[in-house]
C-alpha cells in the first residue's frame, strides 16, 4: 500500500500543469457549450425535448450527461490514457522506474488509478458546469420554469452511473496505452471503437460493449428509473479483471 501512495503522488506531481489534467475542464466544456447552443436557439424549454414528467433541470442534465456518456466519454478515457502513459514513453523513463524500489505493480495501479480520477473530476467539472449553463439560461429568460432550486443528487447519480459504466474502457485503455509507446495504436483503438459504439448501442451487443456501457447504462436508468446491473456488472467486474491481467503483463515485461 505505501508503495502505491508514493507512486500515485509522483503521478499527481508529473499531471500538475499538462494537457491531461486541462482536458478535465475543456472536455466537458465543449459538451455542455453545444447543449447550450441548442438549447438557446431552439428555445429554453424546446430545445431540452423533455420526456414525461422531467423538470427542465433534469433534462438539460440529462441531455449533458447523454452526449459525454455516448461520444466524449470513449474518446476521452482514450486521450487520458494515452497522455498518462506517454509521460513515461516520451521520456523513456520505464527503466529508470523499474529500477527504483516501488513494485512495478504499484506503478501499475496508480497509472490505472489516475486515469479513473481523471475521469471522476471530469464528470463533476460536467455536473458544475451544466448548472453553471442552466443558471445563464435562467438569467436570459427569467420567465421560463427552470428556477434555482438545483437537483444536485438527480445530478450526482447520473454521475455516479457514468463513472460506474466506464471501469471497463478506462482499464483497457490504460492497459493498451501502457503496453504500446506509439501513441497512435490507443488512439487508433479509441476512435475506431467509439465510432462502432455508436452503431451497437442499441442492439443486444450494446450493454456487453465496453464503449458504450456508460451510454446504455445511464439510458437504461433514466428511462426505467433502476439501475441497469447488466452493463453497470460487465463494467466493474470486467474494469477489475482486465485491470489486474494488464498489471500482470506489464509487470512481467523487462522492458516496456
């Protein structure tokens, strides 16, 4: 366990001040500035196609959370990855880690745990700046029903299922981003895999594809109000298992 500590402080202390650390605020920016966009041209109510019984807050969080979950999310645990690994591969620093005395194991699993608090502090920069993009609506059209009254744990759980659904992707990408110095073999991965994401989603692959567990999983819960175990289980049990066998082979490895 001390191991993995000072290896996870080293990881925050090479992340202060990089493109990977940016992207967590610039990411879901982009997102929630389209979601903005739309809803502003269409209209603060029309522009949320609201279902039954919504309020316009749990819809346009809702409309947020469905776009990162289903195109931004994939492409992002690719990039993340990607940059997290490339620290060390652009460098050639993996010898000279190998070499100190922290278990290559615990450098593993803090390449691996800071890629999933990338992905956490992303979604609450998501949850902060919908609200922050709801607040402007409200102050542009002061008669529309949004209010101020802010469904913060509606908000959280769509959140939490996100993150939950995207175990599975995070732990392949920083297993494949690890174990290839080319930084166009992940990213090749990602695009390739996110772009067929969109096409299974809806078939009877979707809830067993790691791309689109997160999209299938928040859908399933909005529309049915239970949480989906099928991809959520695929997801964690599949993020644990490939997260270990990707320790396992880049421990094993002399060089990397």
């Amino acid at each position: 366990m001390s191991d993995w500590i000072r290896a996870l402080d080293a990881e925050r202390l090479k992340l202060r001040r990089t493109l990977a650390l940016a992207l967590t605020v610039v990411a879901p920016l982009a997102i929630v500035a389209l979601i903005l966009a739309e809803v502003l041209d269409r209209g603060p109510l029309d522009g949320l196609f609201m279902d039954a019984g919504e309020t316009p807050w749990e819809a346009f969080l809702r409309m947020t959370m469905n776009w990162w979950s289903l195109l931004m999310l994939p492409l992002f645990v690719t990039l993340e990855a990607a940059l997290v690994a490339n620290v060390e591969h652009s460098g050639d620093h993996w010898k000279q880690l190998f070499a100190l005395p922290v278990s290559r194991g615990s450098l593993y699993a803090a390449k691996q745990t800071v890629v999933m608090a990338l992905v956490l502090l992303s979604l609450v920069a998501l949850v902060v700046l919908s609200v922050v993009a709801g607040a402007v609506v409200n102050v542009l059209y002061p008669d529309t029903p949004y209010g101020w009254s802010i469904p913060w744990g509606y908000a959280l759980r769509l959140a939490g299922v996100v993150f939950l659904g995207s175990w599975l992707v995070a732990a392949l990408h920083t297993w494949v981003s690890l174990r290839w110095r080319s930084f166009v073999v992940p990213s090749a991965l990602g695009i390739v895999m996110t772009v067929a994401g969109v096409m299974v989603i809806n078939s009877d692959v979707g809830p067993y594809y790691p791309w689109t567990l997160s999209a299938v999983a928040l859908l399933g819960w909005v529309r049915e109000g239970l949480l989906p175990m099928v991809p959520l289980v695929v997801s964690m049990a599949g993020g644990a298992a490939v997260a270990l066998l990707g320790g396992w082979n880049i421990v094993r490895r002399d060089v990397l």
